[in-house]
C-alpha cells in the first residue's frame, strides 16, 4: 500500500506581532459560529496550518472527562488530512494511550498538559512550554508529581524534527495542548516561541468561549423539548397516541446532531417513531416505568457514525434528558388514568344515584300494582268457576290469568330490584343449584346446536344465600347467553372456589355486545332486545340479588366474540357440606 507523501514545508520567516492579532481575530470571528467541537478544530488547526507553515497541528481539547486529539498534516495532492479520537483518562487522571500510538508521545504530551515539567530547565519555557529543534537527539526533561521531581529521558521517533508544545489553561484547571511540528530542524526561535504562548492564552479564552456557547445552545434546545412536551401533555383534546408521536417528533431536535438523530417510543407494544425510523448501532433508551411496571421505553438512535462523547456519541445530558422524558411520559399516562379513574367514580356516583331514584320509584309503582293485580287474579279465578260460560269466554278469561301472573312476577323483580324483599338466605349449594337449573335448557341447547360444557368444581364450598333468588340469577344469565346465539355456539358454565370467595362463571361465544352497551347493561329497563320480549329488568335485578348478598359481578365482552359473566360470592368460613 501506497502511503501519501508528506510535504517539506519552508520556514516562514518571523511572525510579527501584527500577524498573530491578525489571527486571533480571525479566529474569535469563525468561533462565535459555535460549531461542534470537531468541526471547530478542524477550522483552528487549519488556520494555524497555514499561518505556521508547519507539516502538522495537533490540538488537543478536554471535555465530557475525556481529550479530545485532533490532526492536521500537510500531504501531497491534498491539501490536508484531519484525524480526530478521543482519548479517556484513568483512576488517576493519566491520558491513556490506545493502539499503535507512541507512548512516549503521548506521556510527553500528557505531562505539558497537567504541567508536570519543572520550569527554567533547557527546552522549557517559564509559562511551562515545550519546544525542541532537533528530536532525534535523545533529551532529559526534569518532571515534578506530587513535590516530587526525578528526571526522564525522552526518545521520539517519526519524521519530525522541530516540535513546539503549548499547555492550555484557564485558572488552574488544565483543558488542553496546542502542537506544531516541523520537518524542519531548529524550525521555532525564542521570539516567535513567546509570541505563540502569549496567542495560546488567547486561544483558551476563545476555545473556552466556544464551549459555553455550545453548551448554552444544547440546554436551550433541552428546555424547548421538554417545553413543547409540557405543552403536548396539556392539551386534554389530544390522544394518548397523538401526544406520544407529539414527543417523538421533538426529541431529535434537542440531541447534539439532529440532522441524523431518529426518535421512537414503544409503549404497551406500540410504536411511535419520526418519518424513515431505522435501528442503528449507536442508541440511547430510557425505561417508562408506571406505578412500579415497565411499559415500554423510549430511545434515540443515530443513523450515521460520530466520535466518542459520554455515553458513545451521545452527552451526558442527552442522557439526563432521556431519563427525564421517560418519567415525563409516565407522569402523563399516570395522569390520564387518573382523570379516567375519576370520570368513571364520577359515572358510578351518578348511576348510583339513579338506582337509588328509580328502586325508590319502582317499589312505590309495585305496592300500587299489587293490590289492583290480586283483585284481577282472585276475580278471575272466580269466573272460570262458573258453569255455563261460553267456551270463547273460557279462552279470554285464561288469557287474563297469564297475563296477570306474568304482571305479577315483573311486579316481584321491581321489589327484589328495590330490595323491598329481603332475601332469606340458608346454606346454598351453588354446583346443586346450577344442576337444577340446567336441567331445564338441555334439551334446548341440543335442539339450537349449542354446546353445553358444564365444570363444576368439586368440594365447593356451601354459601348463605337465598336459593330462589340465586336461582333466578342463574336462569337469568343461562337465558341471556340462549338468546345471544341464534345461530348455535358453545355455552360454558363453571364453579370455582377462590380464596374467600365462591366463582360462577357463565360464558357463551354469541354475538357480543358494544362497550356502549355494556356500559348501560345494569341500568333498569334498559333492553336490546325487541318490543314484547324483554323489560330491561332482568340484568339489573340479577345486578342486585348479587349485590344483596355481598358479591360482586364482572362482565366482559366483544362483538362476534361472546360475552363473560362472573359472579364472586363471599364465603364466610369452612363448612361440612360440600357439593
């Protein structure tokens, strides 16, 4: 392989005063553009190339606890070559050296940054300045550490004759090394040596001006993000998933590099991601965690490859930003359930409440009915006991009968909806019961094609209930489940005993119901079913025999999937008869 050739510069003559003003100004002027750190060495080391006329600049600059070393050389058909690494430091502060770096260059390097070399000795200056004409003559450097001195011998290798190393600081706190070199042997006089360290100290202000700049420029664009994500969270017309691709899209404008940053949250096994997301190899994520559980995360991938910060090519307050965003999300899902948390206590007060009325009104209309529909019943059955009625007369007079045993029986479910009827509760087998109850829609389920699977759990345990009331749940829901499939299906019954409670469970796989209608399925009078055939009483009643006795009722369905009946009933304590 063919290496490029590196270019013999020429000495330049003496700088003057003049032209080193000439170059801090020029320098202060491209700084206040507040390019990123690489770039910004790029452009100094190039302006120094050219106004030196040295073969190379090394530059180097600390920041995020690393250095960051830059390269500028002078080749052959090209006007330059710019290289750049970051370099970490050790337990002790120490630059480590990595692969196939001369490590005598680096120590050398290392102790002018911490300013190690002993002053007024040969080749050092008094600000602590290094410089040689010649380094292919060994040279001994007196280092001090810790009040300690000892003196080193130095042996550099490589091409360059002429080197010129010029610590940077501000106050006492070391951030860098500007070097010259040169192929040239004695390339640097003591006039020009003073010059360069007198536009060093120029240097650090700008480079340090430089570093503000861009760190007040990233904490603008951190607050902005977290600002327009207050603002998404504010904004209670917007959906969970509209405020979620809200942030996704300003999370790549607040990373260092925007222009190759793609953003994306995953969160209950959605995804929210910027236009043209693509996993790449450098990441940074941040977990959502809700109430103790994780819930997805959210990350910020690069798309292109960018030199070592923090964390990767990431900084150490992308990250803070992350995690802070992460919790932000949460914050917001948190705060949306509980304002859903609230509406629906808000809901339940209300249905409460409107329970509460219509029972009220309902047991006031039942002890009205009573009395008219007993005298209806007596008088009827008094008149198909007399002899020579017409057989017309007989069929009319049954039809009255039915009729009013059927009043009669609405007007017992508005008082047991009223609970104008105390149940009379006894111990209950709930297996035996729903056995009774079957037995009365065997031959149905078989006539409709419907699948009858009936798990009755062994050894459960006997409930205080009133059987005819826990009866009448149990055909209740048996009938509901019937209806729901006109077209056949599979009806699962089912007993479980769980902890302190006793389970019945009925499912079937029929039509379904809305969340719409689900939510309305316990309201009185409330029916999807046609005129003539159903008063809307039979859920709500069904609602309160269970809730008379202590229990509790979920429900759970999905159009064209089926419908779930639970119903819990306490179980006080062990008893001897078990079904």
């Amino acid at each position: 392989m063919k290496h490029p050739k590196i270019i013999q510069s020429k000495a330049p003559g003496s700088k003057s005063v003049k032209n080193f003003k000439a170059l801090s100004h020029k320098i202060l002027e491209y700084s206040n553009r507040g390019d990123l750190r690489t770039d910004f060495q790029r452009e100094i080391s190039k302006m120094l190339l050219g106004f030196s006329g040295c073969n190379a600049v090394e530059f180097w600059l600390k920041g995020h606890g690393k250095y960051f070393r830059s390269c500028m050389t002078r080749l052959s058909g090209k006007p330059f070559l710019f290289e750049t690494r970051p370099y970490p430091q050790n337990e002790h502060g120490e630059i480590v050296p990595q692969a196939n770096d001369d490590q005598t260059w680096i120590y050398l390097c290392h102790t002018v940054i911490h300013g190690r070399l002993t002053p007024s000795q040969p080749l050092v200056t008094k600000n602590g300045s290094f410089w040689t004409g010649n380094t292919k003559k060994p040279f001994f450097l007196r280092l001090t550490f810790d009040k300690k001195s000892h003196v080193r011998s130095f042996t550099l290798s490589g091409d360059t004759l002429s080197l010129l190393l010029l610590p940077l600081s501000v106050g006492r706190k070391n951030i860098g090394l500007l070097v010259l070199k040169s192929k040239l042997k004695s390339y640097f006089n003591k006039k020009e040596i003073s010059l360069y360290e007198d536009f060093s100290r120029y240097l650090e202000i700008v480079a340090t001006h430089h570093d503000t700049q861009v760190d007040l420029r990233e904490r603008i664009k951190e607050l902005s993000c977290l600002y327009h994500i207050a603002r998404l969270a504010a904004q209670p017309d917007l959906s969970m998933k509209e405020v979620l691709q809200g942030i996704v899209k300003v999370l790549p404008p607040a990373w260092l590099y925007p222009e190759i940053a793609h953003a994306r949250i995953l969160l209950n096994g959605d995804s929210f991601s910027t236009p043209h997301f693509q996993e790449g190899r450098d990441r940074q994520q941040a977990d959502i965690i809700v109430n103790g559980k994780h819930r997805g995360k959210v990350e910020v991938v690069y798309s292109e490859k960018r030199s070592e910060l923090d964390e990767g090519p990431f900084l150490q307050e992308e990250r803070a930003l992350l995690d802070t965003v992460a919790k932000e999300i949460a914050n917001i899902i948190t705060g949306r359930q509980a304002e859903r948390d609230k509406m629906n206590l808000e809901e339940q007060v209300r249905h409460a409440d409107r329970l509460a009325t219509i029972g009220q009104l309902a047991a006031g209309v039942a002890h009205e009915l009573n009395e008219p529909l007993g005298s209806i019943l007596g008088f009827s059955q008094l008149v198909k006991k007399c002899s020579g009625l017409p057989h017309r007369a007989e069929l009319d007079m049954e039809k009255i009968l039915n009729a009013s045993l059927h009043a009669r029986d609405i007007v017992k479910k508005l008082l047991i909806f009223a609970r104008q009827m105390p149940p009379q509760k006894m111990k209950v087998n709930l297996n035996r019961l729903v056995e009774e109850g079957l037995n009365f829609f065997k031959s149905r389920c078989a006539k409709e094609n419907i699948e009858l699977s009936c798990l009755l759990s062994p050894d459960l345990p006997e409930v205080d209930a009133d059987p005819s009331q826990l009866n009448q749940v149990v055909i209740n829901l048996i009938v509901n489940a019937l209806q729901a499939m006109p077209h056949g299906g599979r009806l699962k019954i089912q007993t479980l005993e769980e902890e302190n409670h006793v389970l019945l469970i009925i499912e079937d796989t029929g039509v379904g119901m809305s969340e719409e209608v689900l939510e309305k399925i316990f309201t009185p009078f409330f029916t999807t079913k046609e005129v003539g055939k159903g008063t809307g009483l039979g859920l709500p009643v069904v609602h309160g025999i269970i809730t008379s006795h202590g229990g509790s009722i979920k429900v759970e369905s999905k159009i064209s999937q089926g419908t779930r009946f639970e119903i819990q009933l306490p179980w006080t304590g062990p008893n001897e008869n078990r079904g």
